[in-house]
C-alpha cells in the first residue's frame, strides 16, 4: 500500500528537469530586450536579421500562378521527384563532384535549412546514440541556433569549438580530444560560416570527413551561404565526401541564393543510409514543403542569372565596406556570405556599441555574444564583436556605414 505512495513522492521530489537556458535563447529576443523601448537616434536601418532585401526573382509569381491548385493537395514528405532531381542537377553543375548525386537517395527537401539542421540532429542521435560516453555534438561557437536547439533536445551534450581571429575563425581540429571524439553523434560546421564569413578551404573539409569516418560520426555541412561570395566559390562538403558521401550531409537553402527566406525552402543531401532514416523521422514529424513552392525551387536551381546578380550586389557592398570601414574595428573583406564581424572591444564592447548604435544612429545590429556561449574558462569568442547585415540596399548600407564609422569615431 505505501510503496505506490512513496514512489510518487519520490517522483514528484525529483529535481526539475534542467533549465531551458541549455537550448539557447533566440539572439533577437535578447536584443529586443537589450533595446527596449529605446527609439532610434535616427530614422531606423535594420541590419540584425541576416534576411535578404533584394527583389524576389521574377519567375516567382507565374510559377506559383501556373500551379496554384497544387495547393490543395498534400505534398510528400520526401519532396516532388522533379524537385530533387533539380537540386541534385544543381549540385552536380556547382561542385566537382566525381559522380553525380542520385536524386531518389541521395536528396531530400527541406521547409528551409533551419528545420532540417535541428531535426536532423535528432535523427542522428537515434541512429547514432550509442557512443562510448555522453553522446556529443560539436558545434562551431559563435554558431547559428538551431544547432544546439538540436543537439540539446537530442539529448546530446553540446561542445562548442571557439571559432576566433587567432584561428581563421574556424574551429582548430588539432585541437579535438580523441575521447570527445569518440563519443561525438554529430558535428555542425558552416563554410562561409556565420557570423564571420569565414570559408574553409578543401583540405580542412576532408580532415573533417576522414575524423568523421575513422570515429563514426555525421558532418553536418550548414551551406546556405555557399552562392553568397566576392572571390572564389567556396568548396562544399560534398566535394569532400565523394564518391560515396558517407557520413557527410549537406544543407541547402534558397533563402540567401535566390533572396527567398520566406518560401521556406531548402534540401539535403549525402549519406544515403542517414537520409533513408532522417526520412523516417520527416515521414512522421516535419513540416512538408507545398508543391508551388517546390515548382519555383525547380526554376530557381534551373537558374544561375538572379544568382549572379545577387552576387554582383553584395559584392557592391563589400567594395562600400572596404571604403568606409577600411581596416577599423579589425574589418577584413570575408570569403563569403552578407555579414560584417566588428571588433568593437575598443569601443565600449558589443552590448554597449549596440545599444549606442542604436540610440545615436538608428541602426539595429547584434551583439556577438548573444550569437555564442560561454565556453568552459568563461570567455564568449563573439563578445567584443558586433553583427552587421548587409542586407538592405546600396544606398540604405552606405547610409548605415557612415552612420556606424561617425558614431564610434
Ligand atoms: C548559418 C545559417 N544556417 C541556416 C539558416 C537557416 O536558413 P533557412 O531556414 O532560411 O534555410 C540561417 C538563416 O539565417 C543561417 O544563417
């Protein structure tokens, strides 16, 4: 009779389950915190969402029209043949792949990147759980979110390689233990990366697969700003896993290649026995992506013109960035995507620049400590540094520039 009852208090003594600080609060929340009710010095520039402002492609709206009944049925989860067939053409065209990607098992449709990273690392947990230890995801720090939103509800333990100036703002893979090694599920990494633009060449994408084959886990390869680049185009971790692409998956989004992030859309692809699980999952638990929506993606991987002039317009902003910040604030042109890296320790530090930027010149950028966490010695290697998006127009970030340099001057 007192056994049930003892249990259940012991049940209901338990501690609570840890804080959800573990998932990471959304950068943006904090910085509407951080602002309040602060109005802008000046009339405001958004340049904290890393959300493209040049004009949706053209094609968009008759593609949409043409196949506007397809919204009334339900899309598969794997995504429409003809789209996947795209996206593996597209890969096939953009990468020196030694074969090309098979579209059946090889690619599978996204609602955008971000969904695919977070779910993904669940699906890898489930297939890849069993580690000799704490099952481990190792992510690039400063990182994008999603990243340790997954890794924390895959109940893995999140390890956060510190990406800094001293090392190429790119985590230092010498630098990796073989025990964490041994018990890592997945490891995110982003080349270009964001915040810092930061591409990685070849040879440290392969060192990362040949660590990946030799300890059994998953690459997963964020490359949603691989089209955004003013030089060289940046390799993909494709490149570095063929022929076979085991253990390496790569993300793909239209958001920033084809200034689409509100279509919500995007592929994976690679390792065709992750895939055939992660789809497992998706059958089940993911957002399917709307067939019209499909349809443009087709157009847009069919489609390189808006890429190139897309390109040619951050590239315009780079040459503005060169102009006017010149060698401040530790500015170095990035290999790729749209953001400006500010050293701003000088200055006051990120939260006060920011708060300030704000206040005196009306722009809204983010603090770089609210994109990375604390690593174990304390130190935050986005602290000091200020996120600026060069999303807007010319004359909107030229305006914005100039506003930045005369109120930290
Ligand atoms: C590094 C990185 N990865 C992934 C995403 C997600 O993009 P989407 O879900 O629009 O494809 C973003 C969006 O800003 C990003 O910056």
């Amino acid at each position: 009779m007192l056994a049930p009852l003892v249990s259940m208090l012991m049940t209901a003594a338990k501690p609570a389950p840890p804080p959800s600080a573990e998932l990471g609060r959304s950068p943006f929340v904090r910085l509407r915190e951080l602002l309040g009710d602060e109005p802008p010095g000046k009339p405001a520039i958004s340049m904290a969402v890393g959300e493209p402002q040049h004009g949706v492609p053209g094609f968009v709206g008759p593609v949409l029209a043409a196949h506007i009944a397809e919204f009334g049925r339900y899309p598969m989860n794997k995504g429409m043949d003809e789209m996947c067939e795209s996206a593996a053409r597209w890969l096939t065209r953009r990468f020196s792949l030694s074969r090309p990607v098979d579209p059946a098992r090889e690619v599978l449709v996204l609602s955008g990147s971000r969904e695919g990273l977070f779910l993904a690392a669940i699906a890898a947990a489930r297939q890849n759980g069993r580690r000799r230890g704490t099952p481990a995801m190792l992510i690039p720090n400063p990182f994008y979110a999603a990243y340790a939103a997954g890794a924390v509800t895959a109940g893995c333990e999140p390890v956060y390689l510190p990406a800094t100036a001293a090392n190429g703002f790119l985590p230092d893979l010498d630098a990796l233990p073989e025990d964490l090694l041994a018990r890592t599920v997945a490891f995110f990494i982003a080349s270009p990366a964001n915040p810092q633009g930061s591409v990685a060449d070849l040879s440290y994408l392969k060192r990362i697969v040949a660590l990946a084959r030799h300890h059994g886990f998953l690459v997963f390869s964020d490359e949603c700003y691989s089209e955004i680049y003013t030089r060289a185009p940046p390799h993909g971790m494709l490149e570095a896993g063929a022929p076979d692409f085991e253990n390496v998956v790569a993300f793909q989004s239209l958001s920033k290649r084809s200034n689409l992030p509100g279509l919500r859309i995007g592929f994976v692809a690679g390792d065709r026995n992750f895939l055939a699980r992660f789809l497992e999952l998706r059958n089940v638990a993911a957002p399917q992506v709307p067939m019209p929506a499909q349809r443009v993606a087709i157009a847009a991987y069919g489609d390189e013109t808006h890429v190139i002039e897309n390109r040619r317009l951050y590239s315009h902003k780079f040459d503005l960035a060169d102009q006017i910040i010149g060698d401040r604030y530790g500015y170095r042109r990035p290999g790729g995507g749209f953001f400006l890296w500010l050293d701003v320790s000088a200055h006051g530090g990120d939260e006060a620049v920011t708060l300030r930027l704000w206040r005196e010149a009306g722009l809204r950028v983010v603090p770089g400590q609210y994109l990375a966490r604390e690593q174990a010695d304390g130190s935050n290697p986005g602290r000091g540094y200020i996120r600026v998006a060069m999303v807007s127009d010319q004359e909107t970030t030229a305006e914005a520039l100039h506003r930045l340099v005369a109120t930290l001057r």
